[in-house]
C-alpha cells in the first residue's frame, strides 16, 4: 500500500465513525440501512474487534458474507466468530441504532446454497468475488438471541 492509500483498519474506522454519526450514506458506498456493526471476539487475542459489513437478512436472521473482496484468505473476523460464535451487532431500525447479542453460524449445505442464490441475486458483486478466489466464500447467519 502507498502512503497515500489508506490502510483497510483505516477505512474501517472511517466507515464506524459515519455509521456511528449517523451518516445516511457511509463511505459514499452504503445505505447505513444495509450496514452491520459486527463485534467479534479475537481468536488469538480475546479482545473485542468491530468489523463494518454489508448485510441482507433472511426471516429473523441477518445474513452476511466473509468475502474479503475475493481475496484467497477468509477475513479475520470470520476466524473470530468461528472461534467464538458469540458476537453482538449493531444496526441502523430507523433513526435510532439497535445493538444485539446474537450467535454466527456459517451455513452449510442446501442452506449456503440458498443464501448463496438470494445474496448473488439482490449483491451480484458477491458472486464476482466468488470467481476471483479459489476457496468457497463463507455464508454466516446471525441469529438474535432474546432477553
């Protein structure tokens, strides 16, 4: 990376800070509404990281995707919520933000390729990622757990 290419932590953070703020459109890229705040627990670490991701949902379940872009690697917070299913979101219910505790369950089977059909058809740019990696992108459900 050039010294004047931000780094993605960088990005990152810009993209918290406007959801956050309450931005109507974050990053010049994203409805906050189709935004995700995800708290994950770091595998190695244990200390809490906070990843913005698009978001689609399916019934109750918010459906999100460790993409990475396409790149070879699944991103770290995958590896997180992998290591420790427990993760909290928070996102945008009108002019307010909702944040939850739920549990991260990668789908698998007829239940990923279900998911996989709906996301790539609503998010095409999921299924160009798709092609520029060998490894199968992950599908996560995150299912709210109740009070």
């Amino acid at each position: 990376m050039s010294e004047d290419t931000p780094s993605a932590a960088s990005w990152n953070d810009q993209v918290i800070e406007q959801f956050r703020a309450g931005a109507p459109r974050i990053a010049d890229m994203f409805d906050r509404s189709a935004l995700i705040l995800l708290h994950t627990t770091g595998a190695r670490s244990g200390r809490e990281r906070v990843s913005p991701l698009a978001y689609l949902t399916d019934g109750d379940r918010y459906v999100v995707i460790a993409s990475a872009a396409g790149r070879q690697d699944h991103p770290a917070w995958y590896h997180n919520l992998v290591a420790n299913p427990r993760v909290r979101g928070e996102v945008w219910v009108g002019d307010a933000v909702e944040t939850f505790d739920a549990v991260a369950e990668p789908a698998e089977g007829e239940e990923r390729e279900r998911l996989w059909a709906d996301v790539t058809a609503k998010v095409p740019a999921f299924a160009e990622y798709q092609k520029q990696t060998t490894r199968t992108i992950p599908v996560v459900t995150l299912r709210r757990l109740r009070d």
